[in-house]
C-alpha cells in the first residue's frame, strides 16, 4: 500500500517500522519529505501521522479489436 503525510509540520517520528523486513530511516526521511512511498503496514503509533493514498485504476476501455 502507498501512503503519504498528513501535515509537514508533524513529521513521523523515527521509531516507527513500516516494512515487515524491519526498519528503515531512509524510508521514514522520505515520509517526512512529502513523498509517497510504498510500505508493507501502517504501524499504530503512525497512524494519525499518515494517511493510504488510494490508487485509481482505469477500468474498462475499448480492447483491441473491439469496435
């Protein structure tokens, strides 16, 4: 799941893991600069710091052949 921050100004703090291989500070400095990653779980200390960013998928659509 992507996730992204909430708020700048209340960044995550360092103790956090978001990935089941344990944890990652270049990670959480990505976090905290805005970015939209990629995590394995939202841990529960984190949660009112980042949200899940839904991703859209284009459904339907003319395949090929079909006119």
């Amino acid at each position: 799941m992507k996730i992204k921050l909430k708020d700048k100004g209340n960044p995550v703090p360092n103790t956090c893991v978001f990935k089941n291989a344990g944890h990652c500070l270049t990670l959480i400095n990505e976090i905290n600069s805005g970015k939209q990653v990629e995590v394995d779980r939202i841990p529960t200390a984190a949660a009112e710091y980042v949200e899940k960013v839904n991703t859209n998928k284009k459904k339907g659509g003319n395949p090929k052949g079909d006119k």
